[in-house]
C-alpha cells in the first residue's frame, strides 16, 4: 500500500520533526481549506443575491437556512464519524475495514436523511409557534420544501469526502467543491431572477440551484471513489446492502456527540437569529451578512480541523504519542494564525466588507448595514477563539474523544454564550450587540476548555486505549 500513503513526497506515517509535520499538514489540508471556502461560497451566492432582491428575501432566506443548518450540521457531524476512523484504519494497516466504515457510512447518511427530512419540512408550523413574521415564515416555507432534500446527497458526500480525506485525495475535494460553486451561480442567478426565458422564482430558484448543486457534487465524488486507481480498489459498492452492525453502531457512537456538539454550536448562532428576528427585519439581515463574513473566515481553521482529525488519527492508530502532539498543536497554531490575520481585517474594513452584500446606495439598507458592520467587528474579536475551539475539537475527534468534548461545547454555547445574549441584548437592552457579545463568550468558554483538554490528553487517559491495542 506504499503509493496510498505518499502524497506530494510526503510520508504521512512519519514525522520526524516539527517542520515535517508543517509540511505534511499544509499539504494535506490547503486544499480542505480551500474546499471548505468553496463550500461557504454556495452559501454566500445565494446570499449576495437575495441580498440583490432586497433586505426582505434576505431575511426569509436567511430563517429559512437557519432552521435547515441544525439539521444538517448534526447529519454531517455523525457522517464525519466515518474520517477518524478511517484514518485510524490506514493508519493501523487494517485496510479492509476502510472499506466497511466507508459503506457503512454510507448507511448512516441515508437513514439519518430518512428520519431528518420529514422534520425539516415542518418549518412553517414552528415559525409560525416561535412568532415569527408571517411574511418572512411564507417565504422561508417556499426555499425549505425543496431544500430539504438536499439532506440526502449532502450526507453522502461526506461519507465518501471522509475516505478522500483520510487518503489524502484532498485536491479531488477541493475540485469538485469548486465545479459546485459555479453551478449554484449559473444555476441560482438564472433560476432567482428569471433569466435567459426562465421564470422568476425567487426563493424557490435558490433552493433548487441548492439541490441541484449537491446531486452534482455527491455524483461527481461517488465517480472518483469507484473510477480512481487508488481508490476503486476498496470496492465500496460491492455487496453494499451487506449489513457491518458493528461499524455502523460505531459511527453513531462516534459521530453523534460530533453531530450534537455541531448543532449545540450551531443551535446558538440559529437561537440568536430567532432573537434578532424579534428586534426587526434590518437586525436579521445586518446578522446575516455578519455571520457569512465571520462564516467565511471560519473556513480556514476548519479545513485545518478537518487535517488535524485525520493527521491525528493516523498517530493514533500507529500508536505515536508524539506524532498526536505534533499534530494537534501544528494545527492550533496555523488555524489561530489565520484567524489572528481576519480579527485584523475585520477591525479595520468591516463597513466596507459588509457593502459587498447590500447596497449602501439603497437607502432601505443603511440601517441594516450599520448594523452589519457592528456586529462584524465584534466578530473580529472573537475570531481567535473561534479558530481554536475548532481545531481542538477536531484533534480530539482523531483521539475519539466526542461525548466530554460534547458536554462541554453544549455547556459553552447554551449556558454561557446564550444567558449572556439574552441578558445583554434584552435585559440590559443592548439588543444586536449584546446577542454578538453573548455568542463571543460562548465560543470563548469553548475554546478554553478544548484545548486545555488536547494539552491534557496522556493525564486524563485519552491515549491509554492507543496503548491496550498497539
């Protein structure tokens, strides 16, 4: 197996030094992190031009994807399962259960979407219950009733994104991730507006380009997996109905405080959304645009995150102590690095950033705009802890250590970030402000507590099971 396991002449099975560890993790995940910026950008053009329709299908939009991301967020943190112990199979040479974690993968992601979607469709009656805008709740109703099928092949591309990443197939990612962004573009700017003798469908236009966009993208990596040499060899389509109990009780043991912690992170970024939906319609939009701005940096160490799994993974099934340590902290500090570099960006452009989403010569939008640039350079503040909650959450996943990190993410995002969000905003009537500041304190106490738990590793016994198998 000795052409799986070399990429650009690095030899991801050893690392001999800290420079050599840099190497191999800046190989490995410059194409995540420009995946994952490719990813954000479908997201990001259907908000530029809903923005182009004006402040209010912003804000239905903006609800609507705000109450699918919970759902599909948790569905990709269970799926993800499939990367650490994929890498943690390579890296112990069991090859054969590569093949069975991927297929069974597979199985989660199409029975998680069985039970997911049916909910999402309900996203009328509960807007209508939270008291949303009757308006803004019709319009988001419109975008969920299509885009929730999008559930299906989003959670298969991550079965088979997990196997591309564990194999170091990361420019295959980063390929098709951009091929998607460009037709979400052709395919919402045609469909949203009506061009070219199509009918002007607005929010409905958007969600289908979105469902669209990710059948193509889930088909195009399922071709790469059983057509590339390297790859095709796993047969993971072989007898695929063929049940592995086992595998498939492990990534649901695995993924599902991955896919809780998610959606508890997530989960408050849609609770402040609801909030703001009770201050007004500009408040909504002015979060939207800030929150893709801080989304759009959060790529970065993200995509370091998604490397930092893998490369400590692989560690871990070597049963390297020291490899894990070289792992985890050369992914903290280029994810913290990077985020350093946008708090500044953030400080000094944000009115200049936040224009590039609504149009100041609108008057409409001033007051959305204003806003916007507020909350951003809050955001620019937080950007240091943001980048390292992430990368110490996804270096603890390599160890597959999910249920405490779980814990401890759902104490910082719901009894920290939020009670201060609500406090500040409402109570001490700060309103926008205090909500970003809230979210600011939440991710803080996270990132605290992930990362003195990676430092803390070998004393509190993540590494004596590594210890029992090798």
């Amino acid at each position: 197996m000795t052409e799986d396991v070399a990429v650009a002449g690095v030899n991801p099975d050893t690392s001999t030094s800290w420079a050599a560890e840099f190497r191999a993790t800046f190989v490995l995940a410059w194409p995540l992190v420009v995946a994952q910026l490719a990813q954000n950008a479908l997201h990001t053009t259907d908000v530029i031009l809903l923005g182009w329709l004006g402040s209010t299908y912003l804000a239905a939009g903006t609800l609507a994807t705000t109450f699918l991301m919970p759902f599909l967020i948790g569905g990709v943190g269970v799926v993800g399962a499939v990367a650490p112990l994929v890498a943690q199979a390579r890296g112990s040479r069991d090859i054969k259960a590569v093949r069975r974690i991927v297929r069974q993968g597979c199985w989660a992601a199409i029975a998680l979407a069985t039970v997911l979607v049916p909910i999402v469709l309900q996203i009328k009656p509960i807007y209508q219950a939270l008291g949303q805008d009757p308006h803004a709740t019709e319009l988001a109703d419109q975008f969920i009733q299509i885009a929730a099928w999008t559930l299906f092949p989003a959670l298969g591309i991550i079965a088979f994104r997990s196997l591309l990443s564990a194999f170091d197939a990361t420019r295959a990612i980063l390929v098709i991730t951009v091929i998607g962004v460009f037709v979400n573009a052709v395919v919402a700017y045609v469909l949203i507006f009506g061009h070219f003798g199509f009918p002007r469908l607005e929010l409905r236009g958007a969600a289908i380009a979105t469902l669209l966009t990710n059948i193509v993208m889930f088909l195009a990596m399922l071709g790469y997996v059983v057509r590339h040499r390297r790859l095709k060899r796993f047969h993971v389509l072989v007898r695929f109905w063929k049940p592995d109990w086992a595998r498939f009780r492990e990534i649901f043991r695995i993924g599902t405080p991955i896919g809780l912690t998610v959606v508890a992170e997530v989960g408050m970024f849609t609770a402040a959304a609801l909030l703001m939906g009770r201050l007004g319609t500009d408040e909504v939009a002015a979060h939207a645009v800030a929150l893709q701005c801080a989304s759009i940096a959060f790529m970065v160490p993200l995509g370091l995150g998604i490397a930092a799994t893998v490369r400590v993974g692989m560690a871990y099934g070597r049963g390297n102590a020291e490899g894990i340590r070289k792992a985890g902290y050369t992914s903290l500090a280029m994810g913290t690095g990077f985020m350093a570099l946008s708090c500044i960006a953030f400080l000094t452009f944000a009115p200049h950033i936040v224009s590039v989403f609504l149009d100041p010569s609108v008057e409409a939008n001033a007051k959305a705009l204003g806003l916007a640039a507020t909350f951003l350079v809050i955001a620019g503040v937080f950007q240091l802890v943001d980048g390292a909650q992430v990368v110490a959450a996804h270096a603890l996943r390599g160890l597959s250590d999910t249920k405490v990190p779980m814990l401890l993410a759902i104490v910082g995002y719901w009894f920290v970030g939020l009670p201060i969000a609500y406090v500040l905003g409402f109570v001490a009537e700060w309103r926008g402000v205090g909500i970003w500041i809230g979210l600011a304190a939440g991710l803080a106490f996270a990132a605290i507590v992930l990362v003195t738990r990676f430092v803390l590793r070998e004393r509190i016994g993540l590494l004596e099971r590594m210890r029992k198998t090798t």
